[in-house]
C-alpha cells in the first residue's frame, strides 16, 4: 500500500506543472521505480521486498522537496 501511494503522489508531482521540470523529471523516475517494484511484487519475486523496504526508506528521507 505504501508503495502505490509514492507511486500516486510521484505522478502527481510529475504532472504539476506549477513545480520546477527538473523536480518533475526526478519525480518521474522515482515514479518509474516504484513501477518496477509494484511489477515485481504483484509477480511474487519475493527478493524485491528487500529493496522494496530500501525504496520505502529512500522515499520517507527524499520526500521534503526544496
């Protein structure tokens, strides 16, 4: 559930334009990750949860956008 809601709230970020492109560029990619994680847990390979938890945590310390 955490992760579909970074995944959400990247898409968002990347959509506004009222925030910086380069900021939009990076909330792509991180939005791109996320998908990657999502793809890889809904096919049940069960090694991504480590780096699933990792991104969790990047994204809790990355989250505060200047």
């Amino acid at each position: 559930d955490r992760l579909l809601k970074s995944f959400r709230w990247y898409l968002a970020m990347a959509d506004n334009e009222n925030i910086k492109a380069d900021i939009r560029m990076v909330a792509q990619r991180d939005a791109i990750e996320v998908a990657v994680a999502l793809f890889k847990l809904e096919g049940g390979d069960a090694s991504i949860i480590e780096a699933g938890e990792q991104l969790v945590r990047y994204l809790k310390q990355n989250s505060k956008i200047s």
